[in-house]
C-alpha cells in the first residue's frame, strides 16, 4: 500500500481477488489516473473525505463539483508482440450525474473469448472508508447476446461474490443444474463456441460479460432490502423475460423457498447458496420437472393487497415504497429519499421506514 495516495489496496483486494486481473498493477494505474483527476477537480480528494466521514452510513449526500459523471477506465491487454499484459488507464465523463463516479476494469476473457468488464464504485476502493470484509456486497451479472439482449442476475454475499461467478462459468462449461442462470450461460457459451470453431448454429450466442458492484459494506438488513428491491424491480424471472432470479430477493426469497422446500434447506443469506438449495430441492423430486422462469405459480402473489393499500389518492405506490426501502439502504438521507421518489412530506417517508405503514408491500 506504501505509494498510493488514494487507493486502498485491501478493498480492491476484496472486491477483485479470484478475476483475472493483475490486482495490484491495476490500482497502482488507477492511483496514478486519480492523482491527475485530482489536480483538475479535486474529485478525489472530496470521496476520501467523505469516506472518512462516514460515507454512506452518515447520511451525508456525496457531492461533487460539475454536472457529469466520473469514470475511470482500466484497460488490461496482452501484447503478442512483447508477449505481456499491458494495464492502461483512460478518464472520461458522461451526462448521468444520478450515478456515483466509477472504476471500470476492461479486459478480453481469453477462455470465452468475449469482452468482459467489471464496474465498482470508486469511493469503495479509494482510502478512508470503512473495511469491507465481513460486510455484504450487493452484485449484478450480466449476459450480453449476439442479438443485443442482456440478461440480468442480481445477488448479495459477503465472501467473494467474484468466485462464485467463475463457479457459475465452470458449471455453465460443465456442471448439471437446474437454475436458470448457469443453464443460460451455457447455451449462450456453446452457441458462442460452435461459431468460433466454424459450426453452423441457429442459437443465440454470449458476445460479452459485465459484472458490477451495486453497493458494498453493508450489513445483512440493509444488502437484503436492496437485493428484494433489486431482484423485483429488473430480475425476477416470474416478472420479467431477461431476468434470471428464480426466487425473489432478501427476506421474501427465504420465504417463498421456504414455503416451496420447507425450513430444512437453511436460511443463508447468500443469493446462491439460496438458489443451489432450491436446486437440491428440484433434483431430490424430479416429478417437479425442470423449473420454469417463474419456478412455480404458486409464488406469484395476488396484486389485490397493492391495489387496495396504493390505489387511493396521496398514496404512494408500490415502486415508491420499495424504493424508499432502497434508497435508505443506500444511505440517503430522508429529504433525498423524499424528493427522489415524489413523497408528499417527510413523514410519508419515515412511516415506511418505521414499518407503521405499507408493511405487506414487499
């Protein structure tokens, strides 16, 4: 860590280590590509800042200077020629100012031969802020088709959310399951690979990877109220026809296997471990059949009770509530949550989040 003036080398160890990415020469380019933003912006400086203020967890907005979005791009790329792994960095900006400034790590998977990148935030990687091991990462995969769809998987953990989409890989290149995910990415890898080696296939096939971190350093309530959101609003597959959860997200998704497999598959919080039980499950009862995206109609509620507590007037619907819910567990404050989301006054806003009011809204 001697030499670096902003990046923390521990947390890009913990948010990187298991991809194929040269760690530590990608934080020494990003310290370097930092120390020049910082003399333009002192963009830099104002994240450590507000890392050591609390970040998040202070309720304090982190604000910068300027309308757009940072973004530093890490670029790894091997050189036949030199016969080594060039590490390049690029800064640049875009007009989404809701978004926090980023790190983007590029890189060409030499196994699947597809472009892959992983996007952190960069205030979890830059100094000041609070350790993150042993905390939740809240964590989304992306598959990118030949036909311009994305698949989308959201899921939360605390040890090393990197690995087990290398496990995801390897039983999409060989493994046997019944989830939805891995058995997605293996027909989009055995199309992609049938084209490489000159056979003739009619499938759709992977043409790139991206991994991102949505939010780190979270305790278990909070990663799970962002992963129920997460998962309801962009991935469950029973809602939406690119998502591959097969169970909702947080608390809800404990629930709902529960009441398909019973109690005895465990409680883990990790949105794998939840889905491999739901997976034992499946292959111990084989008359169930291969599940469908929805897994079974019987987890998909009835939307009377959101009709009747959200269809009268002043009420908040049922996107406002769960975003308040995730909004806080991010960090904002309740004025930013209020009017992010169009609340009529504060106390709309903090009943939700007492749990007085819209409590069967999940």
């Amino acid at each position: 860590m001697a030499g670096m003036k902003y990046v923390d080398l521990r947390s890009m160890h913990h948010l990187m280590d298991g991809l194929s990415f040269r760690v530590r020469r990608c934080a020494e380019v990003l310290d370097h590509a930092l120390v020049n933003v910082n003399e333009k912006n002192r963009v830099p400086d104002r994240i450590v800042a507000w890392n050591a203020r609390g970040g998040p967890l202070n309720g304090e907005p982190l604000s910068l200077p300027g309308t757009k979005r940072l973004i530093v791009q890490i670029e790894e790329t091997f050189d036949p020629r030199k016969k080594e792994t060039l590490t390049l960095a690029s800064v640049g900006e875009t007009e989404d100012k809701t978004t926090a400034p980023a790190a983007f790590f590029n890189m060409h998977s030499l196994s699947l031969d597809v472009p892959m990148r992983v996007e952190v935030p960069l205030r979890t990687l830059l100094k000041g802020g609070q350790d993150l091991k042993g905390k939740y990462v809240v964590y989304l995969h992306a598959l990118l088709t030949d036909d311009d769809r994305e698949y989308v998987y959201y899921g939360i953990t605390k040890r090393g959310w990197n690995r087990r989409f290398l496990e995801h890989t390897k039983t999409a290149l060989g493994s046997e399951t019944r989830r939805l995910f891995p058995n997605t990415l293996q027909e989009l890898i055995r199309t992609h690979m049938d084209r490489r080696a000159g056979r003739r296939s009619d499938g759709v096939g992977l043409s790139g990877l991206v991994t991102a971190v949505c939010a780190a350093g979270l305790d278990e309530d909070a990663a799970m109220d962002v992963e129920e959101y997460l998962v309801d609003k962009y991935s469950l597959a029973s809602k939406h026809p690119l998502g591959l959860n097969m169970i909702p997200g947080g608390k809800e998704g404990i629930r709902r296997l529960h009441e398909l497999t019973g109690p005895q598959l465990g409680t883990s919080k990790d949105t794998e471990e939840r889905e491999d039980a739901l997976d034992r499950y499946l292959a111990q009862h084989p008359a169930l059949g291969v599940p469908k995206p929805a897994i079974a109609e019987k987890w998909n509620d009835p939307t009377y009770a959101e009709a009747v507590i959200c269809g009268r007037e002043n009420r908040l619907t049922a996107d406002q509530v769960r975003e308040i819910r995730y909004l806080a567990a991010l960090g904002n404050t309740k004025e930013a949550i209020r009017a992010g989301v169009g609340a009529i006054d504060l106390g709309q806003v903090e009943r939700v989040l007492a749990g007085r009011t819209y409590g069967r809204i999940r």
